[in-house]
C-alpha cells in the first residue's frame, strides 16, 4: 500500500486527488495503473479491472512523464528510446505515443497516448517451489534459465531467488541492468535480497557481468532478460570463470527458446535447469522444469 | 566655519554616490560570476553523473546562499510542489530572486534561458546548450570587468569632483 502511496504522490493532483480517495482492499490488490490519453483510470490486477471516473488528458499524461523522470529527459533517455522507464522501487512505467525514429532506431516516444505504471513486488517464499534446483548436492549453485511470457513473475522470481541463496551463505551479485530487481535507491535496494547480496546497478549486462566477475568473486550472479548477442558472451565469461548464472528470457515453450538469440548458449548444455513458468495459477506458476 | 562643514558633507554625499554607481558595477560581475558558477556545477554534475535535475537540486542547491543556487533551489521546489514546465517555473523564480539586481538586459536573457532546456532534451543537446550559455557568460563577464575598470574610478572621481565643484559655485 505504501507504494501504491509513494507513487501517487508522483501524479498531477487532478489524478491523484481521484487515486487517493480509494479504499484500501482497491489498493493492496492493484498491480497495474493504466493511464490512457481521453479514457477513465483504469487499475488492473490478475482478479480485477476497475476503472475511475477521471478522465487522463494529453497533458496530464506528459506531466506526469515529467514528474516520473525528475524532468530530466537527458537522465532517462536510453530507457525512453526502449519505451519505458524504471523509477525509485523499481517500478516499470510502459510508454505508449508516437516514436521518433533516426537511423531506423527509436529514440524517443512523442506524443504520449498511453502509460502503465507496473507496481514491482516482493513475495518472500515465491522461489521455495524451485529451491531444490537451485544448488547441487556440493552446495554451489547451479546456472538457470527462467522463461515465461511477460507478467508471469519472472523479476519476482528472481528476486526471491537472490534472497534465498543469499541466505543460504552463497555469495550472490546482481546484475541489474534496468534497476528493477533491487530497485536501489539512495544506496541500498528497496527490496530485501539477503545479507550476500551485491548490486550493479544500472550497468549494461555484458559490461556488467565481466566486472561482477573480476571484483566481487560471486558464487552466483543474477540477472534479468538475456536476450542479446552481447549478453552470451558475458555468459561464457560466468561459464570459464567456474560462476553460475541465474537469467530470464520471454518466451512459452522449448520451441520458442530454439528460435531465441540464445540457442547457442542452450545447445553448450550451460544451463543445468530451464523453469518454465505461466499465469495458469497466478504469476509465478512453475509449469515445468526441464534439467539440462 | 558652517559653509566649511556644508562644503565637506556635499562632496562626501557626492563622493558617496560615484562609489555607490561604482559599486553597482562591481556587483554585477558578482552576480554574473555566481551564476556562472552554478551553471558550470549543474554542467558538470549532469555531464559525470547524469543525474536528474531534481536529485542535483537537492544535492547542490543547499550548500550556497547566493542568488543563483537560491534560484536553483526555489525551482527545484516549485517544480516538485506544482509539476509545472521547467520555463514556467525557472523565468519566474528569476524574475523573482533577480528583482533589482544591477544587471543589464542581456545578462536578464542568459539567466532566464536554462529554464528553456533544462531537462528537456538529450544529454548531447543539453551539453550543447550549456556550452553556448558558458560563451556568453563570459563574454558578459568580460564586458563587466571592462566596464568596471574604466568606469568605476571614473565615477569615484566624478563624484567627489562634482561635489566639490558644486559646493564652490553655491556654498
């Protein structure tokens, strides 16, 4: 509820004043507010899709960019080229408008039509179902790869699961490339990861994870959305350097990871298990586990 | 014996008010300089760190009482409390902290302008713009240091020499 709170206090007053008025069992279940341009507050959870009577105008929609960004375009540029931006707590906010294009890249969202503001959780014990996988019989951990479409849990996930290894006295690093897993803010993170937990934050993971490597001697390093050709190589590094990795992708199927970017990476065998989770039961449902 | 003490106290009121002009020019290089020491802060921070405007407000904007770093702090808390454009907020506070400054025109123009880019654009252009508004910082600068050199004792003298004439024909 505090971050529901926190968050609030980041919108213009003529949609917070509408926000803030809701009662408390509205709030503690709310998982997305969707905010889009000529249509009512719409805020959406697995069980509920409730609108509010206001209706978000262009510039409400922009003040509140602004305000989310500190106004400072320059800090938050990269994110916004990719269509959205993390905030203090590690809140994803999805940007929806007209992209502006150089080189046939974007590099801007103009225009803003649409934003989700996606709360970022914590569920302590999320992992335990997955736990045993984890860690070989010697104690040391043992490289993972999570896929699930998106919305499935799996930054919670991963979350839980540097907490829960860290608290099993393996040293863990976190690569966190978009700050959505720690969330650090002021220095510390606003999640709790355990007491072996260190944070990159911000860092691109193929740059990331080789200096993890040289300067935190981790036992395992944890990160979010592998995906690019960059990315396996960082991979490689963990794998000659005798250090696990714990990562994530987009996907459904086994099919859907043959067709990814990190097939060669699959076809080394250098993930001991593949998780596959679904929404069948709520985010974080294991559908399968597949040992490598 | 009286007219001595007329004649005295006219030329020190006199002398008093070319120092006065001459001060005037003065405060304006200090003025000029400390806002181009803010602006050299912000630049820096902005170009090391990247950081948002608002965390290099509440960092920066504290740790200086003058004029500028009063600007950037009561921008800072407008744009916070009122989640209104950046030139909106930053010409006003401006107009506000500058208000019966000894500066010229063109000196208003330059302290008025961050508030046209200040977090609006890409890093490359905000770097840009700070390098133009660096320019013509100094070329304020100097022209005010200039003005001061001739025409600070200039007024001294005037003043006392005026006093003392005036004081001749009438006392």
């Amino acid at each position: 509820m505090d971050t529901f709170r926190e968050i609030l206090s980041r919108l213009p007053l003529s949609v917070r004043q509408e926000l803030e008025v809701l009662p408390d069992y509205v709030v503690s279940e709310t998982e997305e507010i969707r905010l889009r341009c000529g249509q009512h507050i719409r805020l959406q959870s697995k069980n509920m899709d409730r609108i509010v009577s206001h209706i978000v105008t262009a510039e409400e929609l922009v003040k509140t960019l602004n305000s989310l960004i500190k106004y400072s375009y320059y800090a938050y540029e990269e994110d916004l080229a990719k269509g959205f931006v993390t905030i203090e707590g590690g809140h994803r906010v999805g940007i929806c408008g007209k992209a502006v294009v150089k080189n046939g890249q974007t590099v801007l969202i103009k225009e803003i039509s649409s934003m989700n503001i996606r709360f970022a959780k914590e569920i302590k014990g999320c992992s335990d179902k997955i736990a045993p996988y984890l860690v070989g019989g010697d104690g040391k951990p043992k490289s993972t790869l999570i896929v699930s479409p998106p919305g499935c849990g799996k930054t919670t996930m991963l979350r839980d699961i540097a907490r829960s290894l860290s608290s099993r006295m393996i040293k863990v690093a976190v690569c966190d490339e978009r700050s959505e897993i720690a969330g650090m803010y002021n220095s510390k993170p606003s999640f709790d990861l355990g007491p072996r937990t260190d944070v990159l934050d911000g860092s691109p993971k193929a740059q990331g994870i080789q200096m993890l490597i040289r300067s935190m001697s981790p036992g395992v390093i944890i990160t979010d959305e592998i995906g690019k050709k960059e990315d396996l190589e960082a991979a490689r590094q963990c794998l000659s350097s005798g250090v696990a990795l714990i990562t994530s992708i987009h996907g459904s199927s086994s099919e859907s990871l043959k067709k990814s970017e990190i097939k060669p990476l699959l076809d080394t065998g250098f993930f001991k298990n593949i998780i596959f989770l679904s929404k069948e039961y709520g985010p974080g449902t294991v559908a399968e586990v597949v040992n490598g | 014996m009286v007219k001595g003490l007329l004649i005295i106290c006219f030329v020190a009121a006199c002398g008093l008010l070319g120092s006065v002009k001459a001060w005037e020019l003065k405060e304006r290089i200090v003025l000029l300089e400390d806002f181009q020491k803010m602006i050299l802060l912000l630049k820096g921070k902005m170009n090391y760190l990247r950081e948002p405007i608002t965390t290099m407000i509440d960092a920066e904007a504290k740790k200086d009482n003058s004029r500028a770093f009063n600007l950037l702090d009561e921008a800072g808390t407008a744009l916070r409390e009122k989640n209104a454009e950046m030139d909106r907020i930053w010409v006003q506070k401006a107009s506000e902290i500058y208000k019966g400054a000894y500066l010229t025109e063109d000196d208003m123009e330059l302290i008025i302008y961050p508030g046209k880019f200040l977090g609006q654009t890409d890093w490359e252009n905000q770097q840009a713009r700070f390098d133009f508004l660096e320019k013509r910082l100094q070329q304020q600068i100097d022209s005010a240091r200039q003005d001061y050199r001739v025409k600070g004792p200039l007024y001294r003298k005037i003043g006392f020499f005026a006093g003392g004439l005036v004081s001749i024909i009438f006392i």
